[in-house]
C-alpha cells in the first residue's frame, strides 16, 4: 500500500523526535548557564549601587566608614559587630530587637525611618543578591534559609571586622583616607565570602554563584571596583586549606585594614 504523501512514517517521525531532543540538551544548559551568569551580573550592579551609598556615606561623615555603637557600653569589637548587622537591607527574622530597627545607609538610597519585616522598599533591594539560597551550618548554630536575606535583612556582609570579629582588623572605626591598599581590601562581600570567617572550617556552606565551592563571591573593595573571587582559609605557601590557615588574606584581596 502506497503511504499518503502527506504524512509521516514512523521513522521520520522518530528522527524529528531524536533531532528536537539533541537541540534541548544542548540550549536548556546554555540558558541555564545564562540565568546565572546574569544572577552574577545583576548582584555586581548591587554591589556598585551600594558602592554609591559608601560614597554619599563617608563625604557626609567626616570620611568615616560606618560605624555602629550599641546604646550600652560595650567593647570596640562587639560594636563592629554590631554594625555589620546593621549597615543596610530591611529586618530580616533574626535581630528582632529594638537597637536592630536602625539600617546605617537605607537614608543614601531613599529609605528612610526604621528597618522592619513588613516594610520593603524597592531600593532596597540592591541588598538581596538574586543567587541567594541562604547557608547551611557548619560552624554556624543555625541554616539561614531559604534565604540569608530572609533571615538577617542583607545578603551581603560589611567589612567591619575583618571577617575575625575583631574591630581593629575591619572599617569600624577608620578614615577613608587612612586606607594604604584601597584596591585590595574588601569593604563589602557576597556572603559566601565570609564562610570561613573567624578561622571555621567553614562557619557555613552558602554555593551562590558557584554550585560546586564553597566561598565564591562577588567583592566591591575600597576602591569601589567589583571583582568575583574565591576567598578561603588556605597556606600561602602549601595550598592547603583548613583551620589555622590564612582565612582573611589571598591573592587580590585582603579583609585586614592596613595589612602589614
């Protein structure tokens, strides 16, 4: 019997099947690697924007960077602290108290008044980065999910302290024009960034940007230029990494003010 001219055989039906289906393995990875390199670039313009506030910050306060005191008498490193808790963003679930409604920069971009769960101004979102899928404990008590933005108002952390909770280590306290390496010291990173903070092997696992290394993050530095680096506890010298290794040094970046 003659086939109808105008159908297909099943055969033909197949290869057209086997074709369609070679196209979308190779387009759907290539978008999904576009998704996310545009989750890279939107969370860099983030950093630029907040860049700006830093700027309009500092020229209004005597070229200091922002620095937080608690309303009670406390030790230069738990202000740091303090400060890097509320330097900008919204209130997230965490840090419900009264003295965390304050958000040091929201004013330089058009937010004013205090910071609360139920309020979110579209300015402020160049504090969540849109790669944001919160951290999981390591060292940390506690996972902050499903988003470190959910659960602390930022997704994105000051270098008040010098990633060691430690204020003379960190921009607590300091002078813009008192910065020797502008280019190379980190004044706010991505949270993965932090993972390894306070010598924690690691304090958390947050994979961003990168789905397979922990500690991959976009950098705004003094200088205000936006670098995507990989920051982790690791011998200068050995490569290896792991606690008692160098967690706030590396090459292109440093969390220390005016490292020796």
């Amino acid at each position: 019997m003659d086939r109808n001219k105008n159908g297909f055989t099943l055969i033909e039906l197949l290869v057209v099947i086997a074709i369609i289906a070679l196209l979308l393995s190779i387009i759907v990875p290539s978008l999904g690697m576009a998704k996310e390199k545009a989750k890279l670039v939107m969370c860099k313009n983030n950093m630029k924007q907040q860049g700006l506030a830093f700027s309009m910050y500092i020229q209004d306060n005597d070229q200091y960077f922002p620095t937080g005191t608690l309303p009670y008498m406390a030790s230069d490193d738990e202000h740091a602290m303090y400060t890097y808790v509320i330097w900008g963003g919204k209130m997230g679930t965490e840090y419900q108290t009264d003295i965390y409604k304050k958000r040091i920069l929201n004013s330089y971009i058009g937010v004013e008044g205090d910071a609360s769960l139920e309020r979110l101004e579209s300015a402020t979102k160049i504090f969540i980065c849109p790669a944001d899928k919160g951290a999981v404990g390591g060292a940390m008590s506690v996972d902050r999910r499903p988003q470190y933005w959910e659960k602390v108002g930022r997704s994105y952390q000051y270098n008040s302290s010098g990633n060691s909770n430690k204020a003379a280590q960190g921009l607590w306290g300091k002078k813009l024009g008192s910065v020797r390496n502008p280019y190379n010291l980190i004044l706010v990173g991505g949270i993965p960034a932090v993972a390894y903070g306070a010598d924690c092997d690691p304090y958390f696992y947050a994979y961003w940007h990168n789905k397979k290394e922990n500690g991959w993050a976009n950098l705004l530095f003094v200088d205000l230029h936006v670098d995507y680096l990989h920051i982790t506890n690791k011998n200068p010298e050995t490569g290896q990494r792991g606690m008692g290794y160098d967690y706030q040094n590396g090459d292109g970046w440093t969390f220390v003010y005016n490292r020796k």
